[in-house]
C-alpha cells in the first residue's frame, strides 16, 4: 500500500510540477505581452487579467501542494527541535493528521463551493467559474494523499 502511495504521489507531483511550469512562464509571458499591448500599442487585452488572475490561484493552490510535498512548506520549529525524538515523531503525526483533515475540509468544502457557483461564468473569458475553482477540491486530494503517505512513512519510522 505503501508503494502505491510512493509511486502515486510521486508521478502527480512531478505532472504538477510541469503544470506549474508552464503555468507561470504563461503567465509571466502573458502580463508581459498585456503591458506591451497597454503601453505601447494604446490597445488593452480585455481577457488578459482576468486570465492571470485564475492562473495565479492555480499557481498557488497547486504551488502550495508542491511545497508540502517537497518539504518545503514554512515552518516553526523553535519547539519541536527542543523535543525528544519521539516526540517530534508524534508531532509530526499530528501535523499530517491535520493535513489530511484539511484536505478533507478542502475536498468537501471546494466541491460545494463550486457546485454552488456551477451556473456563473466568468465575465471576461466566458468559462464557467467552477472550472476555475475546481483547483481547491483537486488540491484538497493531493494534500491528503501526500499527507497520508507523510503518515504510514512516519508511523512505519522512515523519513516523510
């Protein structure tokens, strides 16, 4: 089960990883052409913000979901390195015991929100707008996967 986890997780994160890529030299690229088009050309892309905006929430949601699974998320740890050992080990199973927890919150939470905001398009790019805020149930799975193998890694003594 474990494995499936590993193999799972780590084929997801590294597919993210390239979305986010692209998503942010697409962005970068697009407010780039946008303030071109502004201030050079005297002619705004309409569709332009609107379009970075949504590509910035899917950065960060998805961002943050790299970032936890890389270990990279902040932390303070001016308490938990004071602790013993075991300590820390139950610590940590607590803090992805969290994770899964708001993972849950984000999955449930996010698919309300999105079925309730189902018939509503976005006014710029005439896309409905629970295709944009689908990225927080998506990232709700993803944390409580990573969280999960974070969670049989530390309870089976491996490093998360």
């Amino acid at each position: 089960m474990l494995q499936f986890f590993e193999k799972f997780s780590n084929s997801a994160n590294r597919f993210i990883e390239y979305l986010l890529f692209g998503l942010g030299l697409s962005m970068a690229l697009l407010v780039a052409v946008q303030v071109f088009c502004r201030y050079i050309l005297n002619s705004s892309l309409f569709w332009s913000e609107e379009l970075a905006r949504y590509m910035l929430v899917w950065l960060s949601f998805l961002g943050a979901n790299v970032a936890y699974y890389r270990n990279l998320h902040p932390g303070v740890d001016t308490i938990t390195s004071r602790l013993s050992a075991s300590k820390q080990r139950i610590s940590r199973v607590l803090v992805h015991i969290i994770t899964m927890a708001l993972g849950l919150v984000m999955l449930v939470s996010g698919t309300q929100f999105a079925w309730f905001i189902r018939a509503q398009i976005s006014p710029a790019l005439s896309i409905p707008k629970w295709i944009i805020l689908s990225v927080i149930p998506i990232s709700g799975v993803l944390f409580f996967v990573y969280a999960l193998l974070f969670f049989l890694k530390t309870i089976q003594h491996k490093s998360p």
